[in-house]
C-alpha cells in the first residue's frame, strides 16, 4: 500500500509589515510497518530524560504536545551528557516532525511538564 500518512500543516502570520501566509498543504507519505508509540510523559526540569517510545523499530513521523498551561519544553538529544534542544513547545502548543531517530529526550524549563507523545513507526 501507500500514502497511508496524511500531514497537514498551514501558517498564517500579519504582524506590522510581516505577513505571511502558507496555504494549507497535504503530504502524503508511505509507512512500512503498521505500528506506532506513544503515552503522556511526566518530564521534570532538573535534568533531561529521554521520551520513552516502545513497540517501534524505526522512528517516523512525531506528535509532541505540551500539555501544561505555564510552562515550556525542550525536545533534544543527548551527546556525551549535554542536552541540545532542537525544538521547543511552549504551554499548550503541538508540533509535529519526522525523526531521524528514536533516541530523544526532553526537559521542562521551571517545573514539571506533561509531554504528550506519539510516534509512526517508518
């Protein structure tokens, strides 16, 4: 089979002289293995951990959302004991991304966060 995956993403910004506006695209995208992972993860502040995915092989596309009303979260990897943040959600916000790996981890800015989560597998 194919394009079992349907991502739609549109943006629309005016603020002062910055308007912009990405009209609302459909991606349609093959998934190999019918499977995918997910839960709604504490994470605390003090230090990263890693999000917790279970039952994939290989990473697809990700759902992320903050579910907090107050504070941020950073989503990053790990390399040799230092977190680097590649994305950031703040309260209440979704994002959606396709993984170049499974092995991500997260941290909360000032207390903890709940981090909703759900992965395709490829």
């Amino acid at each position: 089979m194919s394009n079992e995956v349907t991502i739609t993403a549109a943006v629309k910004v005016a603020n002062g002289n910055l308007s912009e506006d990405w009209s609302k695209r459909n991606l349609k995208v093959d998934q190999a293995a019918a499977n995918a992972a997910g839960s709604v993860q504490s994470i605390g502040f003090a230090a990263h951990e890693q999000i917790v995915l279970t039952d994939i092989g290989t990473a697809g596309y990700a759902f992320f959302k903050n579910t907090d009303a107050t504070n941020y979260i950073e989503i990053g990897l790990d390399v040799g004991g230092t977190f680097y943040p590649f994305a950031k959600l703040k309260p209440g916000e979704p994002g959606v991304i396709r993984l170049a790996t499974k092995v991500i981890y997260a941290k909360a800015n000032t207390a903890a966060v709940k981090l909703q989560t759900r992965v395709l597998e490829d």
